[in-house]
C-alpha cells in the first residue's frame, strides 16, 4: 500500500479511532501526501521527530509499510506528560494491523538537552517541535549534524519562527516547500 492509497486507509483508520482531530482535514491530507511521496521516494526506513506531541505525525509515519524504526523527542510543555505519545497508547493492533512493537521509542526531554547516540543515525528527521526561531534553529543545526538522507520541518509558512529560519537558508540549504512542508535532501559522501 503506497501514496494516495495509503493516505486514505490511515485517515479512515484515524477517524474511526481518533475522533478529536482538530486539524483542518484539507491540510492534514496534504501533509500527509508530501511526507508519504518523500518517504517512499527516499526509501526512508528509520525516522527521528522533534516534536511529539499526541504523536499523530509519528503514528501516521510509523504506519506506513516502509518505516522500521522512530524515535520521537518532546519535553511536555505546557501539557501534562499523560498527554504526550497518547495516541500511541490508543493504537489498537486489530484497527491497524499492526503492532506497536520496541521499535517506536518515545524520549521525553527537551530537545535542547537531547544529545544523540554517537552512532545513532536516521534516514530522515521531522522537525515540529518549539516552533519559535531559536528552536527550529537549534533542531535543524542538531539534525544537520546527524546527516539523515532527508530533514523535514512541518508548518511552514505558517509559523512565523519556522518559517523565518526557513527562509533564511532556503537558498543555501536547497530547501524545497510545499504546503506546510519543507524538506531538503542530505547527500552524504
């Protein structure tokens, strides 16, 4: 199951199971299809998100036949910890064929306090964490140096922070967007 097919059997799974979704569906969807089009163009088979959250985004990307292994890093605030990761803790197997196996690995912490593995390596890092500048400043210079095939960031133009960082090292980086995506493509040699 890939691109559009897949978008589609995980939103009628989402809605089944997560009733409170307060994204716009339209946006959503979109997201979606960009972060699905570039795992499967990229092969991505590991991730590492910035930014849990409920831990939508790392569900969606988790249940997605490629993936293999996430490790997703949040610090809590200003919700309570019960909070972060709870959609992983609503997964059911039988909805979604799939079990939530050790391979998923939910870090709480500040991103600014998390340091990697010295050889801990990702395919491709999804920023949606702090979205003021200094952050998403911090978060890409920390993705950067672990050299993934791809960094992804999520709501750009839309946070202001986000996209001020963005839009001072497009140029530079060769960061592409589209929607509330971009991304750039890391060639390691």
């Amino acid at each position: 199951m890939k691109g559009k097919e897949y978008v589609d059997w995980f939103n009628k799974k989402f809605a089944q199971s997560f009733s409170t979704i307060e994204h716009n569906p339209t946006f959503w969807e979109v997201d979606q299809m960009i972060c699905v089009g570039l795992i499967e163009s990229f092969n991505i088979k590991s991730l590492l998100e910035f930014g849990t959250h409920e831990g939508r985004s790392a569900l969606f990307f988790w249940l997605h036949p490629n993936i293999e292994r996430i490790k997703t890093v949040d610090w809590g605030w200003p919700f309570p910890k019960e909070r972060y990761g709870s959609f992983f803790r609503k997964y059911d197997e039988q909805k979604f064929g799939r079990m939530m196996p050790e391979q998923v690995e939910l870090v709480f912490s500040k991103i600014t306090e998390w340091k990697p593995k010295e050889d801990e390596q990702y395919d491709m890092i999804f920023i949606d964490a702090g979205h003021e500048y200094e952050n998403v400043k911090h978060d890409s210079e920390l993705a950067y140096s672990m050299k993934p095939k791809l960094i992804m960031w999520h709501d750009y133009p839309n946070e202001p922070g986000v996209k001020k960082y963005i839009d001072e090292v497009k140029e530079e980086k060769n960061i592409q967007t589209f929607g509330r995506i971009a991304w750039m493509e890391i060639k390691n040699e």
